[in-house]
C-alpha cells in the first residue's frame, strides 16, 4: 500500500494510547465489577528491620483492616480473601546476607514457598562518578505517577507506611506494583492507600512512622530529577525480573485462576476468555457486543461503553478483526465528546487501512470525520494531521469539491498553528485545481488566499517574493518584440506596416518575408548568402526559430507579451505589472503596462550593451473590491469580511520559463525526451544600429487595373548612426518604381505634384497627324537587363547615404496590377550600417500595401505582314499591328469614359510608324464597354541605329492623338515597360526550352516559327475620366501588349488559365428551326455522349461517325456542347449551336 | 416526480469521477454550496463498499452497478427503490451504447 509507505501516514498513534491508557485510569471501580480491584496485597520488609516477621504480620494486619473494615470505600478488593505476598528486601551492600537468608526461611515455613520472596538489590554503592550507565528502570512509570499524584490529592484514603526501607527501596516496590499492572488489566488510577507518599491520617501507625513517611515524601517532591536506582547494578536488574516471574507464575496466577471460574460477568468472562492462551473456544465478541449495549443504552453510562469498546476493539485488532473493530468503534462515536469521537474515528480509520485488503477510501473518509471532530474539539493540530492523512488518498482522482473542502481545513489549521507555508500552498491547491466551485466560493477562496499570502509576506518582507499561482501565465505564448511601436498615421503620411505584436502569426508569409530577405542579402553579398545569416526576428513567437539568442539593439524598448488565464470565475486584479529581468551592469528601466484582454506587454529600454535575462513578471494581484460578498465560509481570525476585501492584494511574482522544442534529431533525442532551448527571453543587447521608419505620402488604396500614380516615400534615419545600402524587394517589381533620373523629371515634394501628369509630357505644338516620335532608351538603365527572378531596387538615396536624424521623400510611381481584386504587396526594405558590426550586418524594415483594382481596358493586339504598303524607304518587310481596345471597366468606380491618348512601341527591331485610321473613332473615347480599333503601320528599326544599339537597346516610337507627347522612353513609362517585358519574359522561356527538348524532326518546324517570330512591344497609354465626390479627375495608365508572333492574338492581361469539363452530347436532338429544314434525320454511330477535360489553350478533336439512310441535305452542327470550369459547379452551354450549320450533302450512290 | 435530493457519478478506474450529476427537488433551486463536497465523500467512501459488492442500508442510500469497473453510484435521501433502479437501467444501457 502506498500510503503506508509515505511519510505522512503514522502506523502508530501514540496520543491514542495514551488517552487509552489514561481513560482506563482515571476510571472509578464499579461495584458490579472487579476491574481495578486488587487482586493481591504485596507485603514488604525490609531485611535491615529489627523483627521483619513482626512487621510482615502487622502489614498483614493492616491489610486486613482495610480490607474488611467499612471505613474504607477505597480501594475495592477482588475477593474476600486477597493474595497476601510477602517479599523480604535485601540491601547486599549494606544489609547482612545470613539474617536476611534465615529470616527468608522463617518466612518460607510461615507463608509457604509460594507466598514469599527474597529480593536482594542494591548491589553497589550510590556512585554518581560511575561509568556504568544502566538506564533508571523506574523513570516511565514514575512518570505516570507523577500525573497521578497531582490530581489524588483530592480525594482517596491515605497512606499506609509499610517499613522503615530505603527510599530507593520503596520506589522499587512501586515501580513494580505498576509493572504488573501493565500486562493486561490496569491499575486504578487513584491512590493506593498502602502507598508511601500519600499524606492524609494514617490510620494505625505510629508517630515516628508517620513523621518519616511524609518526611520521604517531600523529600521525593524535591527531588523529582534524582536519578533513581542508581545504587542497581545489572545482575539486581535480572534479580527484579525474576522476582517478577516468580510473583506472576507462582503467587498470582494461580490464585486467579482458583478464583475466576466462578465468575460470570459476561465483559470479564470475554476478557479472561481471550487471555486464556490456547482457549478451545473462539473470542466471545457478542458477550462484548451485549455488555455494550447494556452499558449505553440501559445504564446510560458511556464511561463503562467506551472502556468496554476499547478493551474489545483492541482484542479484536489482535485478532485481525479490523472490520468489526470499526465498527464497534465508529458505534461509540456520539455528538456529546467531539474528542472521543475524533479518537475513536481515527482508530476506525486506521483499522480500514489495516485490514487484509486496505479499505483505503474508507480511511480517508473516516480520517476526514476524525479530523472534524478533533477540529470541532480545538484540536487543530491532530485535525490537521488527519486532514493530511486523507489528502494522500484524495489527492489527484478529480473529486474536486472533496479536494478543496480538504485543501481549504488544511490552510485554515495550517494558518492558526502559524504554519504559514503550507497553509498558503493548500489555499493555492484550491485556486490552481480548475475550481468547480461556485464564483462566490472562489471569491471568499481567493480573498482567504490572499489574506494568508500578505501573512507570510509580512514575515519576510525583504525576502524575494514569493510565486503568485494566479493568473495562470501561458508561458509558450508568451511574444517578445523588438523595436520602437508602429507610429499611428499622420495625415497623408502613412507609416510602413512592419511587424508588430497586433500582427497574427501567419507562416506563409513569414515564409515569404524570410524568402524576400534572402533574396536582398544575397544581392547585397554579390549574390551569395554569408554563412552568417540567419532572417531577422523582430517578433519572437512560439513559431520562430527560438534556438538563438535574439539581438536587441540598445536604446531600442523590447516589449515582451505576457499571456495571462485566470481559471476563476471571479475577476483578478493586477496591478503594478512589470517585468523581472536580470542584466549584469547598471540600469535598466523596466516600464509600464498596456493591457489588451488577458495580454499584458512590457516593455524594456535597454541601456548599455550586453545580455539580458527577462525572468519573469512582478505584480500585485487583488480581487475587483466588493464584488462578491463573503459568505458561510467564514473569514479567517482577523480577516473580516467587508471593509477589508477592498485592500486585499499581495505582490508576488511568477516566473516566465519556457520550454523549448521537443529534440528528435539524435537517436538518443528520439529514444527520450529532450528538449532544445528557447532563448526568447534572453536577447543580447548590441550597439547601436541604424534604424530606418519609412513613411507613404499620397499612396492609394484603389487603382485602375494599369493606373500609373504618383506617390512619395520619405525615409527617415531615427538612429544615430549613418545608414546605408538601402534597397528595396518585392515579388511584385511590377508594381513599382523609383524611376531613373527623376531628379531633372518632376517636382520633388508631393505638395507641389498635385494635379501634375505622373509621366514625363512634352506638349506638341501640333498634332504630327500620327506619325510616331522616335526615340531610345537601354533596359539597364531601368534595371531589368537580364531578366532575373527578383530585383534587389537600390533607393537612389542623395549619396546613397542617410545621416542620422535626416530625412529624404523620393517619388514613387505605383501601376495597378492587370488582375482585378485586391492585391497584397509586400517591400522589404535593407538598410546597412555604415559602421561593420560584427553580430548583425543589416536590418530590414517590412512594409504590406493593400491596392484593390478595378477594371479598366483589355487590350488584344495582332501583328501581320503587310505586301501592300511600302515603306517609304522602299524597304521590305513593313507589317500591319491591329489594335482592340476595350472599356471594360463597370463604372463602379466612377469612370466615365477612357481617352487613348497614346500607343507607343517599343522593340529592339521594330517601330511604329505611323497610324491608319480604319474608324471614325477619331478621338479615341471609349464608354463603358464600348470597343476601338486602332491600325498602325509598323516598320524595321533604322538599319545603322540598330547597328550600333547594344541587344539592350530599344526603340520607343509614341504615336499621340492629343497634343502632348507622353516620353515612353523615360520614367515612368519606360519603368513600367520593361518590368512587365521581364516578367512577361519568365512564362514563355519554358515553353521555349520544353520544344528543345523535343527531337530534330520538329526543326522544320522550328524555322518557319522563326520566321514568324515578331518581338514588337506596344504600350498602351490612356486617361480615365472619373466623377469622384462630384469631382472630376483625371487617372492616367498604360497598358502593355508583347507580340511575339505574327498573326497570333495578343493580349494585355494573361488570359484566365483554367481547366474545363467539356460535355459533347450527340444524343440530343435539336428542335431549332435549322434542323426542321433538312430532310429527314440521320443516325450518329457508336458513342453518343463524349466527356472530356480541357487544359488552358488545349485543343482536342473527336472523331464522329454518322450513318445516312437517305440522301439530302444534312445539318451535322447538332451536337450540343456543355462547358463548365473545373472548379465550379454550373454548367453553360456553349454558343456552338449558334455557329454556322455544318452542312452535307449525300448523293445518290 | 422526483421530491428527495439525488446524487449521481460515474467513476473510472483509476477512482476518479467520470461524470457528476446533481438532481434536486424542484423547490431547491440550488443546492447548498458547503455541502456538495460531502457528497463527493461518501460517493467516494462508498467505492470501497461497491468493490466488495456490498450494499449499505443507511439514511442515504448508495446504489452501484458495476461494469467493466466503471462505477456508477447514486446517492439520495429519500427511499425510492424502484426509480432508482429503472434510472440505472437506462444509464447502463446508455452507457454500453
């Protein structure tokens, strides 16, 4: 069993027996029983006496008097006929051996050999110096004599001197009077009247007697330290001891059992029954159970009952018989002594745990009644104990209610016996347990706690503070952040989004941050990424790489998210919030809280460099004042409900350790359970490094799909340090540019650009009746040459430096993306420190821009020889490049009509040259929906131009139907060209390389594609007329188109890639007029129905057959067929049955 | 038509409660806080008696089935030997579905 196995349980009961004992002695004898009635008399003399045989018959004498004499109600007597037992004392040092050995002799003949005894003691002198150390053999029973004496003044006969022995002599006998007691029935607890040291009249003695007699006696109350039997050596020991035996055996024994039979008292005849060794009949319990019930319910004497039950109980424990003890002893228990019946229970209850099967539960239960009944008794620490005991039992099986009922008498007892600890850690039991109680019960529970925790604290106030176990901390959600606050927008201002601890943890786009850092770390190392690197970390979460120690910079705050979860039903209040850190030099300034529901930030202003431990969290914690009233529980001495909940807090800590991930990389990680750190909470303070806020001036939230916008950026140097190497990445560089050589191109601030063309205008004096303008510009300079993956986009910063404090606004252009919808787009900005620092080479600054857009224009262009129209330099090879715009924006956002203003090309081979006007469409307006066609006649770049141009050279030419001139070649027209030709450039290059792989036969095949091959770029420039707030503006945009081949359809925006479920169904016959025409029907063979799956830009073809009876005129455009998208559910039908009628006609064979 | 105060649990293995339930006469709104624990006492104490597959006549009452050790023990106050049983018919024929 377990619970015998703690510490707590105690086999024994020591405070039991004792009661025990002491109950049985401080019984009064009964008349209708012998118990406490001497069964014999001890006579003593001394060898050293002048006539010991007088004496002996004068004891006798006495004895008898006593005895027989009615002036003595006291003490109770056996049997008329006592046992009369007469013992000479010998002292060997000092007495003469011969006269003691004959006057034993005279004894022997007179009282028989039975009847008499020589003892010889005291074998040594009183050597106090002696080494030998024999223990004194009278000190436990002296002790008890001692108790008994304080209280026998009162009452009882007195004394009888017996002799004129030693003192030491007579305690001898009185030692050993009580010796013989022990075994089995217990003496009386009141005074014997033959004993020495009684004082009162003593009846027949005479004066010098007397005057001895209470002479010894003061002398043995002064003298209660006296080392007795220090004169006995360890053969009067054995001498004693076989004396004992003797008197037992020889003297008493039998004389009882002459006597006893005759008895028939049921109580004696079952205790005598059981002291029978080797009784033919079992124990007699039902004599005990009737004796019992007599005594309670009939005599209504529970003295003699409860004597009666712990005689039996005890006699059956001996037996084994733990069940029916308890019972008998749980049957005693009453409301009218909450002492007894906290003994007796507890009893019951260590009988249910000794039984053959440990009836555990039941000894918690009656361990619980016990430690009630001691409580209600003012016994607080044998209640507690008992509480403790029954708590090993309960203790984590879920009956919580139990539990805390227990936990809450431990915590009380705990606090009234000052054992403050533990009474504190039983209250935090009941608070920390998922408390089933009731909001009020956990108020009163809580208010308790707090009252013993400020109890302890005021014990110790400079000791470190103690754990608080309120709220819980959830330590694994605990974020800590680095670096200053998001500024709030300020006006036109917006500041970059960065990261922040508002921000959810999002891992796809933690992925991409980390990609985009990366990707701007290996530009800047000339395209390889140090060893060293590892992405920055600004906000540590249970999703971040926690391995490492974080940097922090100095003088830049760490905020750190504490998780709070208060299990209660009632509000907790905290207050004082901070954090506990340590750090080893000077000062660092832990501040202020900010609360967010269960969530509390920190934050710290490092000051110097170097490593920083935060441990933890410091707070008071209270209850919200008066909110729930205290109720029968009752409140703790001193602790008064009411006026002093309002104060009730304490200040306490608790601790912030987290675990790190679960190891599973080792054999011996996975065999058993490690974990790696999480060094979250430990960042190491750097020096200081530059930072950079980056701010968005006029920057939209909506565009047109294709609108160019103006906006600004200031960068902003925060830091006292120089930065430098600013870039900027993104995975959308279409999106944006800073523009080449813009300094020269528009005004620099954004106050003065307002209303301004975001391109570069230059007004025409006349319409040059479509003829293009001409000029040149090499995508280096626009930094999208070799069509890389991603751009790393240098900030043109002024000396590509940004000084502390300084501030720099640079024009941005923004185009709306092709795709409607809302677009997320995300600038990580790289910054270096002038200054080489060894722990961390840079830092990065992320910025998140929502655009949503809205239709604007599709563009579809195609490109085809031209045979007829001659260049006017008589040079082959002019081609002709259709041109469909339409409107396809819904006037949601308040477009009223779009103006072309503007088609450019740009090619290293080719040019526009001039427009041919195939419309009436002369102003180039399109309403919504309405559709445009454009014609423009396209030539070969000028021979000797395109020698000297480098591949990367392109040719703009503008053909313009206003007046002003849009420069194609020059930000932000050019920008926007070449970054969509280079993301354009990604798709086909793997079509491309998948037709290479394909086998020789195909080249044929390859160099007609050749010949066909065009690479004319066109740039689309329009305006948008939009009513805003009864306003008009005026947007501006372009759009590009890339065509590759001749004759082949070109579009500005990818079509839409999708895979469709197609449906062919011949079975269906139509009922269209069409088929009413034709003469008579006609049989499709084999299958009817066709289901097919179509990728983007598939083609696919069905091989039908059909059976013709008659001749005549047959319409085979009859299938129908059924499209839907793969992802969607509803189906349309195609227009197919509109086309042309598929025709034949069968002739007569 | 329930009048007297009735306490059901399921108890699992491991001496722990599965499920508690509180059944009070109608007129007894709550029950009274200081003296749900006893309950969970006496159940609990009763488990010992249920293992030895006793029955305790007292003035409350415990009643137990035992199935596969799951325990289920209801204590009530009022003598009412047939609804009792039918009502650890039904929960043991939930509780084997």
């Amino acid at each position: 069993m377990e619970l015998k196995e703690s510490s707590l349980y105690t086999a024994t009961t020591p405070w039991f027996e004792s009661y025990r004992e002491t109950f049985l002695q401080s019984m009064p004898a009964s008349d209708h029983e012998f118990l406490n009635h001497y069964l014999a008399c001890m006579l003593v003399a001394s060898s050293g006496e002048a006539e010991p045989m007088e004496q002996f018959s004068k004891l006798s004498q006495e004895q008898h008097r006593i005895q027989h004499n009615s002036d003595y109600s006291y003490p109770k007597w056996f049997i008329p006929n006592t046992l009369k037992y007469y013992v000479l004392l010998h002292d060997v040092t000092s007495g003469d051996e011969q006269r003691a050995e004959s006057i034993y002799e005279e004894m022997k003949q007179k009282y028989g050999t039975q009847g008499c005894y020589l003892l010889k003691i005291n074998s040594r002198a009183p050597n106090r110096a002696s080494d030998e150390q024999i223990p004194d053999p009278w000190s436990q029973y002296l002790q008890k004599n001692s108790i008994q004496h304080q209280e026998s003044y009162e009452d009882g006969p007195c004394t009888m001197t017996s002799n004129k022995n030693s003192d030491s002599n007579l305690l001898s006998l009185d030692g050993l009077d009580n010796e013989i007691k022990v075994d089995g029935l217990p003496n009386s607890f009141r005074v014997h009247p033959l004993q020495l040291d009684q004082c009162g009249d003593p009846p027949n003695t005479d004066g010098s007697d007397h005057t001895k007699s209470a002479s010894v006696r003061e002398n043995k109350k002064a003298s209660t330290g006296v080392i007795r039997g220090a004169c006995l050596t360890l053969t009067d020991h054995d001498r004693i001891r076989q004396f004992i035996q003797e008197f037992t055996f020889r003297g008493l024994l039998p004389h009882i059992e002459k006597t006893i039979r005759q008895l028939n008292d049921q109580e004696m005849a079952a205790v005598s029954a059981f002291l029978q060794p080797g009784a033919p009949r079992p124990y007699p319990a039902h004599y005990m159970d009737t004796a019992i019930q007599t005594y309670r319910d009939i005599c209504k004497n529970m003295v003699l009952a409860e004597r009666c039950v712990l005689l039996s109980a005890e006699i059956l424990k001996s037996q084994s018989k733990y069940s029916e003890a308890a019972a008998l002893l749980i049957r005693l228990t009453s409301e009218d002594s909450d002492l007894r019946s906290a003994l007796l229970l507890e009893q019951a209850a260590h009988c249910f745990i000794n039984m053959k099967s440990p009836m555990v539960r039941k000894y918690a239960f009656h361990m619980i009644l016990a430690g009630h009944r001691f409580s209600k008794a003012g016994q607080k620490k044998h209640a507690l104990r008992c509480y403790c005991q029954a708590m090993q039992v309960y203790k984590g099986k879920g009956w919580s209610l139990a539990e805390d009922h227990i936990n809450f008498t431990i915590g009380r007892q705990s606090y009234t016996l000052r054992q403050l600890d533990n009474a504190v850690s039983a209250f935090r039991h009941i608070l920390i347990n998922e408390s089933k109680q009731s909001a009020a019960q956990q108020g009163a529970f809580l208010r308790e706690y707090l009252y013993v925790y400020k109890n302890v604290n005021q014990l110790s106030p400079d000791g470190p503070l103690p754990q608080l176990p309120l709220p819980y901390i959830n330590s694994s959600a605990t974020r800590v952040f680095f670096g200053h606050d998001r500024r709030p927008a300020d006006g036109e201002k917006q500041a970059a989004t960065h990261i922040s601890l508002d921000q959810e943890y999002d891992s796809e786009s933690s992925q991409q941050w980390r990609e985009l850092e990366e990707h701007v770390v290996a530009v800047a190392n000339k395209g390889i990424i140090p060893s060293s690197f590892y992405p920055t970390q600004y906000c540590l979460n249970s999703y971040s790489d926690n391995s490492r120690f974080p940097l922090a910079v100095v003088e830049e705050p760490i905020t750190v998210e504490v998780a709070f979860r208060n299990p209660l039903k009632v509000p907790l209040l905290l207050s004082d919030l901070s954090l506990l850190w340590k750090f080893q030099p000077k000062d660092v300034n832990g501040k202020d809280i900010e609360r967010a529901r269960e969530r509390a930030r920190l934050k710290l202003f490092p000051h110097h460099i170097g490593e920083l431990h935060i441990l933890g969290v410091v707070y008071n914690l209270g209850t919200i004042q008066g909110s729930v009233t205290v109720d029968g529980i009752g409140a703790l001495p001193g602790c008064h409900t009411g006026k002093h909940s309002l104060s009730m807090s304490v200040r306490g800590r608790q601790d912030l350790e987290i675990q790190g991930p679960r190891l599973n990389n080792t054999k011996e990680e996975k065999t058993s359970v490690k974990y790696g750190p999480d060094r979250r909470l430990d960042p190491v303070v750097t020096e200081e490094m530059p930072l950079l806020e980056v701010f968005f001036i006029h920057f939209p939230t909506g565009l047109l799909c294709g609108e160019i916008r103006k906006a600004y950026v200031e960068f902003v140097n925060v830091s006292k340090c120089p930065l430098t190497g600013l870039k900027v990445v993104s995975k959308r560089p279409e999106f944006f540019t800073f523009g080449v050589n813009t300094a020269a191109l528009t005004p620099l601030s954004p106050s003065t650009s307002e209303n301004c063309s975001a391109y570069k205008t230059v007004v025409t004096g006349s319409p040059s009746a479509g003829t293009a303008l001409v000029s040149s510009a090499s995508s280096v300079d626009f930094g999208t040459s070799t069509g890389q993956q991603l751009e790393a986009i240098p900030v043109p910063l002024p000396d590509s430096v940004l000084l502390p404090g300084a501030s720099v606004q640079l024009p941005m252009w923004l185009r709306g993306p092709d795709e409607e919808g809302v677009h997320e787009i995300n600038f990580l900005f790289y910054y270096e420190s002038v200054k080489k620092q060894p722990k961390r080479r840079h830092r990065i600054l992320r910025h998140t821009a929502v655009i949503c857009t809205s239709r604007s224009l599709n563009v579809r262009a195609t490109v085809c020889r031209s045979n007829s129209l001659e260049d006017e330099e008589g040079r082959g090879g002019n081609m002709l490049v259709f041109v469909d715009v339409e409107n396809t924006n819904t006037s949601e956002a308040g477009v009223k009509e779009f103006h072309m203003v503007q088609v450019s090309s740009s090619s290293k081979h080719w040019q526009l040259h001039k427009s041919v006007n195939i419309s009436e469409n002369k102003d180039a307006k399109l309403a919504s929906r309405e559709k445009g066609k454009f014609c423009f006649k396209a030539v070969r770049c000028k021979q000797n131009e395109a020698a000297v141009q480098s591949s990367e050279k392109y040719t703009f030419a503008d053909i313009i139907f206003g007046n002003e001139q849009i420069i194609s070649s020059a930000s932000p027209c050019a920008d926007f060209f070449y970054r969509s030709l280079s993301s354009e450039l990604k798709k086909p290059q793997d079509l491309l390389s998948a037709h290479t792989e394909k086998h020789g036969a195909e080249e044929a095949v390859r160099l007609i594609q050749k010949c066909s091959e065009v690479d004319l770029n066109l740039v689309i420039l329009w305006k948008a007329y939009v009513v805003e707030d009864n306003k008009q503006l005026i947007l501006e945009g372009q759009h590009h188109v890339v065509l590759r081949t001749v004759g082949k359809e070109a579009f500005s925006q990818s079509q839409k890639q999708a895979d469709v479920d197609v449906i062919v169904d011949l079975r269906h016959k139509t009922t269209s007029p069409e088929a009413l025409d034709t003469h008579g029907s006609f049989t499709w063979l084999g299958q009817t129905q066709y289901k097919l799956q179509l990728r983007s830009e598939e083609s696919r073809s069905l091989q039908l057959k059909a059976c013709f009876v008659h001749t005549g005129v047959y319409n085979l455009g009859t299938p129908r067929v059924f499209a839907k998208l793969s992802d969607q559910v509803t189906e349309f039908e195609t227009s197919q049955q509109n086309s042309m009628p598929a025709l034949i006609i069968i002739n007569n064979a | 038509t329930m009048s007297g105060s009735f306490y059901f649990v399921i108890v699992g293995h491991h001496d722990n409660p599965v499920f508690e339930m509180e059944f009070l006469p109608p007129g007894k709104a709550e029950s009274k806080d200081d003296h749900r624990h006893l309950n969970q006492f006496i159940a609990h104490a009763a488990l010992d008696l249920v293992d030895e597959n006793m029955w305790l006549s007292n003035n409350i009452k415990d009643c137990a089935l035992i199935f596969s050790h799951m325990r289920f023990i209801m204590l009530h106050d009022v003598r009412q030997e047939d609804g009792i049983k039918n009502f650890f018919t039904d929960v043991y024929d939930l509780y084997i579905k």
